[in-house]
C-alpha cells in the first residue's frame, strides 16, 4: 500500500510539473508545445480536469485551430467536473469556433445556472456568438441585460469615439452589447465606430450592426443612415440607395440621410459593370493604405531607403504604391482620386463590352450558318457631375 501511494505521489508531481511548464508556454504563446506538455500531464493525471480545460484552450487558439479536439477535451472538462464553470466556457468556445453556435448559447445558459460563475465572461462568449451572426433567445437576454452597467460603457465607448480612438470605442461598445444586447443604440454606436476605423472586415461589421440595429428598431430613421453607408462601404450601391430612401421616408429633414441618398444615386448611375469596378478599386487603395500605415509604423523602417526590385526606382513605397506597374497610386504614393477611378471603371467595362461582344459575333459567325452576326449589348456608362467622397463618405454622425 505505500508502493501504491508513493507511486501517486509522483504522478502527482509529475503532473504538476508539467503542467507548470504548460502554463509557461501558454503564456508564451507556444501553445502546440503548452498542448504537448498537457497532453504529458494527463498522462500521469488522467481525472485532472483543469489539465484538459488547459489543453482545450491551446486547441482553440487560431494559430493551432484543433477545433474538434478542443470540444472532446471540454466534454471531458465538464464529464469530471460537472459543476465547475470554466469547463462550460472552454465547450462553449469550441462549439462556437466549430460554428455549432446554438449548441454554444445552450452551453452558455448551462453554465449561468452554475454557482460561482464568471457571469461577464459567459456575456461576452454569448456576445461573440452574436457577432458571429446567430441570433440569441432574446427572452433569456432581457432576463439577463443589465441597462445601468451596459449604460456606462456606453458613455465610456462615446468618449473614445469623440476622440476618434476607434479602437477603444469599439471595445467599450462591444461590452455594452454583452450586457444588453436589444439596445439597438449600442448596436448603432458600434457600427459607427467600425466604419470610421474603415478597414473591409470593418465594413462588414458595421453592415452586421447596422442590420441588427434596424431589425431591432425598424422605425428609427438614424438606424438606415448606419446601413446606407455600411452597405456602400460593401460595394451594395443599389442596397444603399434603398436604405437610405427607406430612411427618408421616415424622416424626409434628416441631411446625412439625404447625402447618402445621393452618394449612392451617384454609383447607381452607372451600368452594374462600373459599380463593381469601383468597389474593387476602392477596396484594393483601402487595403494598399492600411499596408502602407503598417509598414510606416514600423520602428527603425525607412520606407524611402527600402529599395525593390521593381524594374524602376521607388523603392517599397512605390511597389506598394504601383509606382513600378499597373497600380492605382504613382510613384510618389498619390492615391487616385474618386474620378480618376471612374474614369478607369468606365473605361475597363467599356473594353470588357466590346470583348464580350466581339467574342459574341466571332461564335456567331462560326456557326451553322443563317443566324443574324451577334452585336454589343447597347450598355452604356452615365456621366454626371460630382463625385462623391472618396474616403468614409458621408452620414458618419456621432455616437449617441
């Protein structure tokens, strides 16, 4: 009996041990080997639940992304500890990473029902299912909003937006949303927010709030103002047009409304073949200037001294810029102007109609015989006068 107990003993710290080094990685950010060293840990302490919540956590992390692993060690987590919360948050991230997101809201209510729960982080798991585009009870969430509390990171969120500390405002605003998701306000902030920090994937968040805040309260004109630009933003012209018209029916006075309205009306001018071609162009000198920003606020980086082999001079800055190719920028980084890409667009759906037709009469031409020669489609591109924003356009506002 002392063999048997003294054999325990060293499993125990055995699996102390490594546990102890998996932490150290997981701090570390070498989450495979944390993994490896809990995987060792388990092997001596097969019922330590707390080492497969560890590991768990190393699956999920999108730089190993073993989903399907990760969600064997929750179910485990929770099978040997079935009152402990944590196992539940480690399951309800696995799922929700698997996109098993109504199983991970099922998860999260388990886990509220437990003592000693971190009740914030479950909020923000739930939050994150939402983000990720499901739809929560909505009666469970009322039960668990807590207005004064999401209140104050509303104003905390208001105050960094003012400050044009997107970042932060989108923080706060998030936080306001986990702690009451059916203000349709919080979702309306936040969109802002993400449209001012302008990035494509920001684009898409705003449309996913701006939708939300809208079906939450489909009366409130500002709310099409939030889904007129986001839908500009994602190169939804016509959709755009009809948000902010939509807007305007409920409130004909509302001047970011009316420049929308207007800013879209300019694209929806133009043949579907323009449209697209603007988007893309828009979308590829956004990206190009975040890549600049990046490599700009690198320390010690002299982009003027970074010299390319770009079949001319400019260095990095102009290879990014175009300065060596096709690109829109010229060799100084200048971007191209919001005509200048219409022009471009106009000219690049010209050339794709006439191939498209030339293409349409040669396959006619080469036919059986007595059909009529194929002949261009009549499309035409509009002129007009003005061109609309080239940054964020208009109707960004203010948080409220």
């Amino acid at each position: 009996r002392d063999q048997l107990v003294h054999r325990e003993s060293m499993a125990e710290e055995k699996a102390a041990a490594y546990k102890a080094e998996g932490n150290r990685l997981f701090g570390a950010k070498e989450y495979e080997a944390a993994a490896e060293q809990y995987t060792l840990a388990i092997g001596e302490n097969p019922e330590g639940h707390v080492l497969f919540a560890n590991r768990a956590a190393c699956y999920t992390q999108p730089d190993v992304g073993k989903y399907e692993d990760a969600l064997a060690d929750a179910m485990k987590c929770v099978q040997l500890a079935p009152a402990w919360p944590k196992g539940y948050t480690r399951k309800a991230q696995a799922e929700s990473s698997l996109q098993k997101y109504a199983e991970s809201e099922a998860t999260c209510r388990a886990a509220l029902q437990l003592d000693d729960v971190n009740k914030q982080s479950v909020l923000d798991q739930l939050q994150t299912l939402r983000d990720a585009g499901h739809v929560t009870d909505a009666e469970a969430d009322a039960a668990l909003a807590d207005p004064d509390a999401a209140a104050e990171q509303k104003t905390k969120g208001n105050a960094a937006f003012a400050a044009k500390n997107w970042e932060e405002a989108i923080r706060c605003f998030t936080a306001a949303l986990a702690l009451n998701p059916l203000d349709h306000v919080f979702w309306s902030n936040r969109s802002a927010a993400l449209a001012e920090r302008g990035s494509t994937e920001d684009y898409d968040g705003a449309l996913r709030d701006a939708r939300r805040c809208v079906a939450l309260k489909p009366e409130w004109a500002k709310g099409y103002s939030r889904l007129s630009l986001a839908l500009y933003h994602t190169g939804a012209y016509v959709e755009a047009e009809a948000a902010a018209a939509t807007g305007l029916a409920k409130d004909g006075e509302n001047a970011n409304l009316q420049a929308l309205l207007k800013q879209a009306q300019v694209e929806t001018a133009e043949t579907p073949a323009v449209q697209a071609e603007m988007y893309r162009m828009r979308k590829e000198q956004r990206e190009r200037k975040k890549m600049m920003d990046m490599l700009k606020n690198i320390p010690g980086l002299n982009m003027s001294n970074v010299h390319v082999n770009n079949g001319g001079a400019g260095g990095l800055e102009a290879l990014l810029a175009g300065g060596g190719g096709n690109g829109m920028q010229g060799f100084g980084g200048n971007q191209m102007s919001d005509a200048q890409m219409r022009g471009m667009a106009r000219a690049m759906a010209s050339v794709e109609r006439s191939g498209a037709a030339a293409a349409a009469a040669a396959s006619a031409g080469g036919g059986q015989g007595g059909e009529e020669d194929g002949g261009d489609d009549g499309g035409h591109g509009h002129s007009h006068g003005g061109a609309p924003c080239a940054g964020h356009g208009h109707g960004h506002g203010h948080a409220h």
